[in-house]
C-alpha cells in the first residue's frame, strides 16, 4: 500500500500546518482589531465557503481522481497563508480565511476517496479510515502547542509565512508522489478479457448510493460543536502565556482521540454502534462543560477527543457502508458539505449567543438532534466487486 503510507504521510503534514493555526489565528485577528462577534462571522465564512468546493469536488473527484484535487487544495492553502502574513485589516482576514475556505474544501472528499477506492474489502476500507484518522489525530497532537510556541518565538507574520511555505512544498511532493488507483485500474481492465473487466470496473449508479440524507445530521452536529469549542477556547488567550495555554488544551483533544484510535479492537464493533454510543458520550461531555461539572476542563477535553476519536472513522465506515461502494467521491463531498454548515453554524452561533446562553448547551442539543435520527441510518451489507478481496496494509 505505497499509494496509503505517501497519502498519510502528505495528511500529516497538511494537518500539522493546519491544526498549528487553531490556537493562533483568533489572537491574531484580534490584534489587528477584530472584536469577537467579527471573529465568529470570519470562522462561519471560512466553513460557508467549503460548500462550493465541495459540490465541485464530489462530481470532480468521481471523474478525475483525487490527485489533482489534493495538489491544488494544499498549494492553494500554501500560498494563501503566505499573504495572510502582511494582512493589517481584519476585513483584509475575513476575505483570504473565504478564499482558504474554498480551496482546502476539496482536500477532505479527495482523500477519503482515494483511500476507500485502495480496497474493496470493508474491513481493509475501516481500517484505512481509521489510519486516516490516526495521523489527523497525530498531527493535532503536536501542531497547536507548536503553532502557539511557533508565534510566542518569531511573531504572527513569520509564522504564517513559514507554515505557508510548508504546504508549498507539500503539495509539490503530492504532484510527484501520488497516483490515482482508478486510472491503474482502468489500465489494468484494458489488457484483461472481456469475461473479467466488469468487476474492475462496476457501473456506479445513482440508485448504488442509497444514503439516508439523516446520516448527515450527525456531521452537522459534530462540525458545529467542534466549531464552538474552536471558537471558545483560543478566547482564553490574552497573552503569550495564553496562547501557549490555549494550544495545550487543543492538544489534549488530540491525545484522547488518539487514545481511542489506539483501541483497534473497537474497529471489529459495528460502525453504527461506534457512531451511535461515541456521538452520545461526545454530547453528556459537553452537557458537563455547559454545566460546570467538577472536573478539570483538561480532563473534559480528553472526554471529547477520546470520543471523537470513536466517532470519525466508525462515521466513515458507516457511510462507505450506506453507500453501497458506489461513488465515493459524492459521498464524502456530502460529507464534507455537512461539516462545512456545522463549522458555519458552530461559531456564528457562539458569537451571537455568547453573552445569553452558554455555546456548550448548544452543542449539546446539536448532538442530541441528531442522535434522535440516528437510528433511521442502519446499514446494509456492501456486495462484494470480486470473489477474492483483498487486505488493507
């Protein structure tokens, strides 16, 4: 699996670059004189302007592959941020953090693609979601303490700057280094028989894809709630020392989603259950955030991470399951389109409601509606593409 172990390799440094601004750009807008309220609409905008690029993702990634989807996503990032390091103007933030939003759209659907289309066997499909979500968790794990130590050190413009150039660079790497699995596949059908091509490549359908659209309330709610807490926490920064602070607790998240990736022995559990009984402790976590609970908030954030860490690959599983086998592609654009309202809501909601309402009893009820329709997104069983399948790595 060289196509998997170059793909995780790229992810993981595009997560770090990532991940590494969470605790940084909200002090950042701040310093250039953005007042709360304007901070929650550039978030929203950053998630409302996914949706374009994830429409034209799930027809593009179908038809094109991944490849070229995932170079223009990181380059286009790459350089984004590079300009981000002169902005002065918080209006001049709110319109490249809408652009970055568009482009890094397509990375998501892209790359969930091209790992489900490795194999055809779903138990190799959930565990290379699972490896998916196990460098997104690694690079979290490191990338805010170090993107909030990165600023503490050398100052916003460079950091940005240097965090600009590593996407550069990574996605030149990705035009070099990845491959498409459908072109080879196609290849290989073109110099077999007739009697054997229809396996290679099956007909995707529209009525293959029979997704409940319920499914998606799920990643609406997590995206929002998530959202909420992105907003919230680097709120707490109002110093150096702060956003040292704000990056640790963001890393914490990462270490408990980590811990529950770790536990393979949970990928052999259905993916409905996972989903179901993740999504339920995410929620009774934020309950405790919004009412005070007498833990520690680290220790709440481990709660969350470690069931998050249930929830994105048994999601991924559940969808690929739902789908059929049939059009990854728009899947996982839907998917993404979901994530990117729930990003909207999250943080325009927080910023509205801040000073009347708790935003953690909001991601509560998110997570509690959608949990209500859950149970409506049984799957049903994937018919396999050839007698033999074929392992994951």
């Amino acid at each position: 699996m060289k196509t998997a172990l170059w793909l995780y390799l790229f992810l993981f440094v595009a997560f770090f670059d990532l991940h590494a601004q969470y605790p940084i750009l909200t002090p950042f807008a701040i310093s250039i004189g953005a007042a709360p309220s304007f901070i929650g609409l550039m978030m929203g905008m950053y998630s409302i302007t996914h949706l374009p690029g994830n429409v034209i993702a799930g027809y593009g990634v179908d038809r094109f592959g991944s490849r070229l989807f995932i170079v223009f996503s990181l380059l286009g990032a790459g350089i984004i941020l590079l300009f981000q390091a002169y902005v002065t103007d918080p209006w001049q933030l709110l319109l490249l953090r809408s652009i970055s939003g568009f482009v890094l759209a397509f990375l998501s659907p892209a790359c969930l693609a091209l790992l489900a289309r490795l194999t055809t066997d779903p138990e190799g499909q959930g565990k290379l979601m699972a490896g998916n979500g196990l460098v997104h968790t690694l690079a979290a794990v490191v990338s805010p303490a170090a993107g909030a130590y990165l600023v503490a050190k050398i100052g916003f413009s460079t950091a940005f700057t240097v965090l600009g150039w590593v996407l550069v660079v990574t996605a030149l790497c990705a035009l070099i280094f990845i491959r498409d699995i459908h072109a080879r596949m196609n290849e290989k059908a073109a110099a077999l028989p007739n009697r054997v091509k229809k396996p290679l490549q099956p007909k995707n359908t529209l009525k293959d894809a029979n997704v409940p659209i319920v499914v998606y309330l799920l990643p609406v709610a997590l995206s929002c709630a998530q959202g909420i807490l992105s907003f919230e926490l680097p709120l707490m920064a109002s110093s150096k020392e702060g956003m040292l602070t704000t990056g640790l607790l963001f890393s914490v998240v990462s270490i408990g989603a980590l811990v529950t990736l770790s536990m393979l022995f949970l990928n052999r559990l259905p993916s409905f259950q996972r989903t179901l009984w993740g999504a339920l402790c995410l929620a009774l976590v934020y309950f405790g955030i919004a009412t005070g609970f007498p833990l520690p908030l680290a220790v709440m954030l481990l709660g969350v991470g470690m069931a998050k860490g249930i929830i994105m690959p048994a999601m991924s599983t559940l969808l690929i399951e739902l789908s059929g086998g049939a059009r990854y592609g728009r899947t996982f654009s839907i998917l993404a389109i979901a994530f990117s309202i729930g990003s909207f809501l999250g943080p325009m909601l927080a910023g509205q409601l801040r000073d009347h309402i708790s935003p953690y009893y909001i991601a509560f009820l998110a997570l509690m509606t959608a949990l209500l329709f859950l149970p409506f997104c049984r799957t049903r069983s994937i018919a396999p593409a050839a007698p033999n399948f074929h392992k994951a790595g």
